[in-house]
C-alpha cells in the first residue's frame, strides 16, 4: 500500500509538471504574440508620426482616434494575453489605417500640364479635368482638324490649348517644346508635369504584321514619351515637377497577339522606373499609371483594311500557314466592348493624384486586371500560371490553317 500511494503521488507530481509547463508554454507563446505586435504597433506609429513631420501624409481626427483604438488593442493583448487571435485583429487595424492615411496634396496655383494623346480615351478626358481642376492644360493632339480636338476646344476652358503633337516625330515635339517654353515665359508660369498617354495598338503576331507597324507601335508608345522627355525635360527642371507614364498591365504580363504593343509597354514601365531613380537629383518625380479594361478606343482602328494591308506584305509561307481568315482578328466574346469601363474616374483620380501628392506613388494601378494578371503571372508556378493566363490573357480566337484538323481522304 505503501508503495502505491508512493507511485501514485510520484504520478500526480509529473502530472502537475507538465501541466504548469504547458501552461508556462502557452503564456511565453501568448507573450510572443504581443511582444511582436506591440513592437510593430510602435513602429507604425513612428512611421506615421515621420510621415506626418514631413509633410507626406495628413493627419485628420479619424485618423488620430484609429490610432488611439489601436493603442487599446495593443493594451489589451499586455493585459489579458489574447495571444495569436488578438495580433491578428491589431494587425488588420493597422492596415486599415495605413489604407485610410489621406496625402498632402499640393496646390495647383496655375500649373501648366502638357498631355499627349488627346484625340480621344484617356487623354482627352484628363484634359477636361485638369483643365476643371484648374491647371494650364498643353493638350497635345495628333489630328489638328480633328473631332478630339474641336471637342475640347467647345467644352474647355480659355486655359486649355490644343498643340499639334504627333510623338513619333521629333520635328513635332521640338515645334511643341519651343511653343510651350516660349508662352510659359511669357505668362510667367512654369511647366509642372508631362503626361505621356498616347500609345497605338494592333492586334496580330510579328509574322503577320508588316515591320512597319511594328516600328510605329514602338515609336509612339515607347520612343515617343522618351523624345517628349528628352525635349521638355529643362523645363521640368527648374519647376521640380513630375513625369506620368501610363503604361499597361499588358507590359507586366504577355498577351498573346499582342506582342509588339507589350513590348513597347513593358519597355515604357521599366524607363519609368530608371527616370525614377535618375531624375531624384533633379527631385523630378515619376510615377507609373497602370489600367486595364477600359474602353480608352486604343483598338479602334480600322481592322479589315489593316488585314488586307498585312495580308498583301506577307510572305508565301505566312500565306499557305495562316491563312487569310487569322489576318482577320476575331474576339472570343462577341462584343468585348460591352465588358469594357467607360468611366476613367479612377484613372484621372491617380493621375491627379501623381502630379499633386508631396510624396506620390512609384505606381498606381486602376481596374481589376491590373494587379491581379501581372501578380498572378509572375508568382504563380508555371504549370499552374499558364493555365490561368490561357483563361485570363487569351483573348482571340485565333487558329493558324496549319493546324486545323485536317479532312481525311478516302481510299
């Protein structure tokens, strides 16, 4: 009897052991937790309090009550141990208030803007709503009698100018440099950004297309914002103003049939990114637009006629591979249009925002597709990313004759 109670008491001792060790376990865990985001708590706290004394951020009352939330958060974990669930819900807070931080924005105080590609899209309507905002708009223009350009002469203010600007000809952007260098003197203001918006798109694989269009698509979207650049950087100097790219989705991820104008996209987005770097001397800012799925008219060319054009150049073997029904786009929905977003809203609002924020964004992303097909393109597996791009990216219906199935002959 001895003996057993001896045991049993030996039993209970290891028992109660491993009970408090678990319990000591679950409290230094618990103690982790809130260690860790306490310490991230006070670290946003002193980015924000940063940013606020330079100027970058705002700090409205909303904004000084989230932080005193989260203060209580952080109180709370200390106090009851909330351990992993409360880390989680004081790190959503702080994302939340990260999210909702409002940017110093700058005043306009009669800014002069120039913008390319303001016949129609985009372009033309940033022009309207800089010019509502109360900028100097330089609105630059490829077709000088041309609808887009009547339009925003009827609808704009005396402040809006129309200049003739074909950027795949440096005579144009140099005739353009001069005017804008010479009336900016003249009224005493100063250039503060230039929008490189015009771009051109055709739809077609590089055998196809005559190496013609290749070169023009290069020219216009990628060569075009450089030579802009290259000739109204001087003024953008002595203002310390900013540089807006707008790019596309469709350079951070490939499109089948749209080769050339990937290409000249990604090439715009990466030059964005080195002028980003190269111009902080100058403390010149550039930022990087990036849309997706709006109705901006970039593929609204006359189709057929391009066709006939390329089928014309191309060479026996494209001929007899293709055949002329490939040269002949078609889309894989009948009406792509229809599942395009005609209000730019949230363009313009970026854009506003790169050239006025004290310390903008290196980019700004408008519509769904802008961060989810390059982000799923570039993180996921490629046996798992090529079957999501052929859902997400493959937009043509498009099969070369070669490869059609072939009708069997009887013997």
């Amino acid at each position: 009897m001895i003996a057993w109670d001896i045991s049993t008491g030996m039993v209970r001792e290891i028992q109660q052991r491993v009970e408090l060790k678990a319990i000591s376990m679950d409290l230094m865990i618990n103690v982790s937790w809130a260690t860790a985001s306490i310490s991230v708590f006070l670290l946003y706290v002193t980015i924000v309090l940063h940013w606020y004394r330079s100027h970058t951020v705002q700090l409205r009352m909303r904004d000084i009550n989230g932080l005193f939330v989260l203060a209580g958060l952080a109180f709370c974990l200390v106090k009851y141990g909330l351990g992993f669930q409360g880390s989680l819900v004081l790190l959503l807070g702080i994302m939340v208030s990260y999210l909702q931080l409002a940017p110093v924005i700058l005043q306009i105080n009669n800014k002069a803007i120039l913008i390319t590609g303001c016949d129609r899209g985009i372009g033309k309507a940033l022009a309207k709503y800089l010019d509502k905002a109360g900028f100097k708009v330089y609105a630059g223009c490829l077709e000088n009698e041309g609808h887009g350009k009547q339009d925003l002469i009827n609808s704009c203010s005396s402040r809006l100018q129309t200049i003739q600007l074909d950027v795949s000809d440096e005579s144009q952007i140099k005739t353009a440099a001069a005017l804008v260098q010479k009336e900016l003197e003249m009224s005493g203001m100063k250039l503060w950004g230039v929008i490189n918006n015009a771009g051109i798109c055709f739809i077609g694989n590089v055998e196809m297309m005559v190496t013609e269009d290749i070169h023009k698509i290069l020219a216009v979207n990628y060569l075009g914002p450089v030579t802009v650049c290259k000739h109204f950087l001087p003024l953008l100097r002595e203002s310390q103003g900013r540089i807006v790219n707008v790019a596309s989705n469709c350079g951070l991820a490939p499109v089948p049939l749209m080769g050339p104008y990937c290409a000249s996209k990604s090439a715009l987005a990466t030059m964005s990114e080195v002028w980003r770097y190269e111009f902080k001397m100058w403390k010149i800012k550039v930022c990087t637009i990036i849309p997706s799925g709006y109705k901006t008219g970039i593929m609204a060319y006359d189709k057929a006629a391009v066709a006939e054009r390329w089928w014309k150049g191309a060479s026996k073997s494209v001929k007899e591979n293709y055949g002329k029904d490939c040269f002949y786009i078609k889309h894989k929905i009948k009406d792509p249009e229809a599942y395009l977003n005609p209000d730019f809203t949230e363009i313009l609002d970026n854009i506003k925002l790169a050239l006025l924020s004290v310390s903008p964004k290196s980019h700004y992303y408008s519509g769904l597709l802008s961060r989810a097909l390059p982000f799923l393109y570039l993180h996921l597996p490629s046996c798992i990313g090529d079957r999501v791009m052929l859902i997400m990216a493959n937009w043509f219906d498009f099969v070369p004759k070669a490869l059609l199935p072939q009708p069997k002959s009887c013997h």
